[in-house]
RNA sequence: GCCGCCUUAGCUCAGUUGGUUAGAGCGCUAGAUUGUGGAUCUAGAGGUCCUCGGUUCGAGCCCGAGAGGUGGUACCA
C-alpha cells in the first residue's frame, strides 16, 4: 500500500473520551460549584502545568526501560524524564516546596484540572479525567482535616446532591498502625498487606478479609492472593477493630477499647475526638460524616486521617441494572509529602473530587439529566443575494444576548429547517423575497411545532397549518424571537 | 498482569452440517413536497464479516496466534 492509500481509522485513543455539549455542561456546573465552595472557605486557585518532572512524582518513576509505566511520560531535549500529572497532590507539594519561604502559613489552596493515568481503562475508568482538590499545606492540627470534610460536603450540596445521597467515612490511619504495633506487627510489607486487605471488606466479606489477613486466598477462578501473614491474634484483633461499626461519639468510645492502649493509638484516638469536636461545630451531623475504621484507603502516604465519601442514592445504568460507584471524593492526611524535597518534616491534608465520576453519578441517578444541548436561533440562508441581511439579523440577535447563527452550509430551505431542529434551535428565521420587499421577517416557533407535531398525521396538513409561524415587522424581530424563548424557558419540553 | 466470554453496516443484531452475489430493524442521503421540521411512502448510499496465518475444491462459520471490547481478579501514586 502506497502512503497515498493509507486511511487512519478516526478513533480516539482507549481510555480517551469525547465529550460533547451536554456532558460539558455537566461537568463544568460541578466544576463551578464546588471552586465557589472551596474559595468560600478561604482556599485560593493555583494552576500548575500537565507535565511535572518525573522526579517530583514520586513512587512510579518512568525509567528508559518502562518509562510509561503508570503514567505518560517522555524525555525533554536535555535528557530529563517529564511525566503527565496523575493527580492533584504531588504537583502541590512540588510547588509549595518550591515557593514554601514566600507562602502564606497555612497553604490553602485548590486546584482541578485533567489528571493522567497510563492504566487499563474500563466501564467508568478512564487515562484522563478530571479532579477538583483542595488542600491545606503548613497545618497539623486535626481541625484542617475536618474542615475539608464539612467543606466536601457542601460541594456535594452545591454539585447537585442532597443531604443522605452522600456519606463521609472518617478514620485513622494512627489507629490500625497502633493496634499492629501493640500486636507485634512492625514489617511494613505485612503492614501495607493489611490495609488492602482491609480495603476489600465491602467486596469480599469478614471470611475473605479474615484470609487475606493470614496466609492468603484463593478466588472463584483459582487465582491466588498472598496474605498479610499475620498470626491468629493479630488477625482477630484487626477483624474485631474493623467491625467496630460506623458512628461518632459511641463509635470513639468503642474505639478507645480496643486501640486506646497502644501509644500510637492514643494520638489518633486524640485527633478524631478533635475531628468530631470541629465537625459539630461545623454543624455536620452523623447523617454527613461517620467514624468508620473499615475505611483504609489503599494508599500508602497517608499519615493521619483519611477518608471517603460514597454515593447513597440509587442509581442504574441504560440497562436500568443498579450501578455502584464507588467513591467520589477522598483524601486524608500524609505529612511526608512535602518533605521529600525539603526534607523539612511539612504537614499537609488534602480532599480530591472525581469530578468526571460524580458527573456520571449525577446522570446516572437522574438528578442532573443531560438535556440536549440548546441550539442557537437558525437564521435561514434563502436567498444568496440577501447574505447581507442575514448576518445583519444574526448580528442583532446576538448583541440581545440570543444565540443566533445564520445557516452556512449549501442547502435548500428544507434541510436548513431540519437541521434548525437537530440543533434544538429554539426559532428559525426566514427572510425570503415576500419578507425582505414587505419589511418583515417570518419567525417560526419550533418548540411550539414539536409539540404540535404528535398530533398531526398527514403532511399536507402539517405543511398547510405552519405551526408556531409569524409574521412579524422586522423591526420587532428581536422582541418576538426573545418571547418564544422565554415562554419556552418557563415551560418544560414535550 | 492473570482467567472467562465476546467482535458481522453508523447503532442493535440475524446468518442453517462449511456452499453462488452476506441480511433485517433503526439511523443516514435523496425524492414524493420548485418557500418549511414530524409522520407516511419510494429509491439510494453504506461491509478488509477485528487482524494475520492455517485446514479445505470452497471459510463470516473450523483450528492457531495477535488486537480490541467486556466481566471477574490483582495492582492503583
């Protein structure tokens, strides 16, 4: 084959999605309403480039081996490794750690944007998607982790959910540290062993965390997973500690049984009391935020706190099979992050929003349904000697605030009015010979024609009756058009 | 990464023990209707049957490998 004869298929690349004008719309209202939450509380923007240095990312560091393992990377033309962002977080210890002597003590700040992950995609996983953060930088104190957990919650609200469509579970990572510590577990491979396992507890069951615990576990297709290889009274204790239940004050009190002895502890049992103290004050109730210790979070950064928050309401896919997501914000406390290029021991606690996920939760669940998208008005290209007076019509349209296009494509008056209602255009307008001479335009109401349009079987009588049609003085074209459009605002659609 | 299932028109799918020119519905384009959307009718366009190799007189169908998708599992900063 001649490279003339090579045709590229059209197709995005796996893992990449199109989004067209009513996701858009759906993801930049989220996006909106939660940055408006975020800056309430005192949190400044910061936008920081795609690429990092591969260096600044961390863990996953491309190699010339397998530079793409995990994330994009490439080498610049001096020889470094730079790699797209897969989160939020690690460009924001990059950049305060770089600017840390002129900052502002704390560091509030927030930030959302694509993230990139060189990762088999699936149903509702994709290799770029979007994250809102928000995180405070130079604070300990347990406080800054509840506000994240208050503020969450009212960018829930704002996004769209109601109160109980969501839940935050809180925990301590403090805590399962220090009841390892009092039973002998100090390897951090059988440490590290146990948070997964603890993570799987909604999918596999106290029995099958109880294996993953000890020496392991075969699954359905034979497969076997290696276990934390704790001893049978370390394996109880953790098991007695993760069914605890979900609370707040009473959950703390039942905590403070069973890890309160351990010094380590003690502290995180101390910090969630903190916690618990500034959410009340906060006014976020058990019906918002629960202490929950089955909550791990895979991760290993974590230092503090950590938490979730999962999705309550109902919801089904097209199929109208009940969809489960998973989290849609988390985050938690991890005081190392910073230090790594300092190596200035900086505390720091952050929250991440999935946005591209809550959006899908939010179509799903039906609360924001992605209408189709408003077309502009459809100004119709009838005659090619009077172009002049089409974008003269457009013009003033738009200058009143109304969408307005005139049609550009090289078809009869039949296809541009089909094509003015696959835009939901809201009105066409026609200027033809009779209209221009009369001083007037004709103004079609197409909302009122789709609506009409069930009702009529036969096309002559369609035609005939014109519906939604008039006839206006040009110099009232404005004021008709704007009407149409706020009748149809008021009203629902057919 | 590992295991199972799947891949035929833009979409959803049918396709007989392996047999001539691979079909349907929806969608798309055009006409009926020279200045009018929907419905109806008529006509039309649209296919490397995922790819490569093998078996066979003959493969959409059988065999092998690969790719992509999907479900589970592992990992997930």
């Amino acid at each position: 084959m001649s490279d003339a004869d090579f045709r590229p298929e059209a197709r995005a690349p796996r893992g990449f999605s199109d989004k067209r004008a009513g996701d858009l719309r759906v993801e930049r209202r989220i996006l909106d309403a939660v940055s408006k939450v975020y800056e309430r509380w005192g949190f400044e923007a910061l936008d920081t480039g795609a690429f990092e240095y591969a260096d600044a990312l961390g863990k996953f560091l491309p190699d010339s081996d397998r530079p793409n393992e995990g994330v994009f990377a490439l080498q610049d033309d001096d020889e470094q490794w730079m790699a797209l962002r897969y989160d939020l977080t690690a460009p924001l210890a990059r950049f305060a750690a770089e600017n840390w002597e002129t900052l502002p003590k704390p560091f509030r700040r927030y930030a959302f944007g694509p993230v990139w992950r060189n990762e088999k995609p699936g149903p509702g996983r994709y290799r770029q998607f979007i994250q809102c953060d928000a995180d405070t930088v130079g604070s300990a104190r347990p406080e800054a982790d509840a506000e994240l957990i208050a503020m969450g919650a009212e960018g829930f609200e704002a996004a769209g959910l109601r109160r109980g469509d969501y839940l935050f579970k809180v925990n301590s990572r403090k805590l399962l540290n220090g009841l390892l510590a009092a039973a002998g577990v100090e390897s951090q491979g059988q440490k590290l062993g146990v948070l997964r396992a603890v993570d799987k507890l909604d999918r596999l069951g106290m029995d099958g965390v109880r294996l993953l615990l000890g020496e392991g576990r075969k699954d359905e297709s034979g497969a076997f997973t290696k276990g934390a290889g704790l001893n049978g009274k370390a394996v109880e204790a953790v098991l007695a500690f993760v069914q605890i239940g979900a609370g707040r004050g009473d959950t703390l009190s039942r905590l403070s049984d069973v890890v309160g002895g351990s010094a380590e502890g003690a502290e995180g049992l101390e910090e969630l009391g903190r916690i618990e103290t500034a959410l009340a004050g906060l006014g976020v109730g058990a019906d918002r935020a629960v202490f929950d210790p089955s909550i791990v979070r895979g991760l290993e950064y974590y230092t503090g706190a950590v938490f979730e928050a999962d999705l309550l309401l109902e919801t089904t896919d097209e199929k109208g099979n009940a969809v489960r997501f998973g989290s849609v914000a988390s985050g938690g406390r991890y005081d190392d992050l910073v230090a790594r290029f300092t190596g200035q021991p900086i505390p720091a606690t952050g929250i991440s929003f999935g946005v591209s996920r809550l959006a899908a939760a939010l179509r799903a669940a039906g609360h924001n349904p992605v209408e189709t998208a408003r077309g502009p008005v459809v100004v119709i290209a009838f005659d090619q000697d009077q172009m002049t007076a089409y974008f003269a019509a457009a013009a003033e349209l738009r200058a009143a605030g109304i969408p307005a296009e005139v049609y550009l494509g090289s078809s009869g008056m039949r296809p541009q009015m089909k094509y003015a209602d696959r835009r939901m255009a809201p009105a066409a307008v026609i200027m033809g010979g009779d209209e221009i001479a009369a001083g007037t335009v004709t103004i079609k109401d197409l909302d009122l024609g789709r609506a009409l349009s069930s009702q009529v079987a036969d096309n002559e009588a369609w035609r005939a009756e014109r519906p939604g049609q008039m006839t206006v003085p040009r110099d009232q074209m404005v004021a008709a058009i704007a009407q149409i459009i706020e009748a149809a605002s008021r009203e629902p659609k057919p």
